[in-house]
C-alpha cells in the first residue's frame, strides 16, 4: 500500500482576515496589541536614557497591572540596567506612563 502524498499548504483566500485585522475583531487579541504596542511605546520614550552600548541588548517585554519588564541579553546588561530604573520610572511619570513598576529580566537564549 503506497503512503499518503502529502499536501501542500494553502494559499490564504481573498476572505482571509489580515493579522492587523483579525487582532482588531476579538477583544482579548485586541487588548493584547494594546499591551504590546504601550510596551513598545515605552520602551522608545526612555531609550534615550540608555546608555547606547547597553540600549542595543534591551527590547520591549510584556506589560500587565503589575509590571512592565524591560528584557535583555545576558546578565551584566540587566545588572547595569537595574540601576537606571529609577531614572527611567521617573521619565516615564514625566511623559505620562504611568502604571507599573519597571523590571528586568534577562532573555531566555533561543534553541
């Protein structure tokens, strides 16, 4: 008996939602892109703050009720980073952030 070729994927159809769109139509995807870009939006009013060497290794993390973290590469850049936490809650207060504390957390390295 000869084994099932296999399939090939499917090209989206003219109906298929764009991802903007289909984020934009449930309310906890949407809700979830708010997050994602306020983290974003953040993340560029204090990046100026950052020393540029160490601005490289940070990127934007989740933001909930509780926290926002600040994510970076290994453990000398969070170290140093967490030292400016207090400027850069201070300058997120100035540019009207306000909410949660700053955190920071190193990346998990990818596999």
């Amino acid at each position: 008996m000869a084994a099932p070729k296999p399939t090939l994927p499917t090209l989206p159809s003219k109906d298929s939602l764009s991802v903007s769109r289909a984020l934009g139509a449930s309310a906890a995807l949407a809700s979830l892109l708010a997050r994602v870009r306020e983290s974003e939006a953040r993340l560029a009013a204090v990046r100026g703050l950052i020393a540029p060497e160490l601005a490289a290794t940070v990127r934007a993390g989740p933001l909930d009720d509780k926290r926002w973290l600040l994510l970076v590469e290994h453990a000398a850049a969070a170290a140093k980073l967490r030292q400016c936490v207090p400027q850069i809650e201070a300058a997120l207060l100035a540019r009207g952030f306000t909410g949660p504390e700053v955190r920071i957390k190193v990346r998990p390295r990818s596999r």
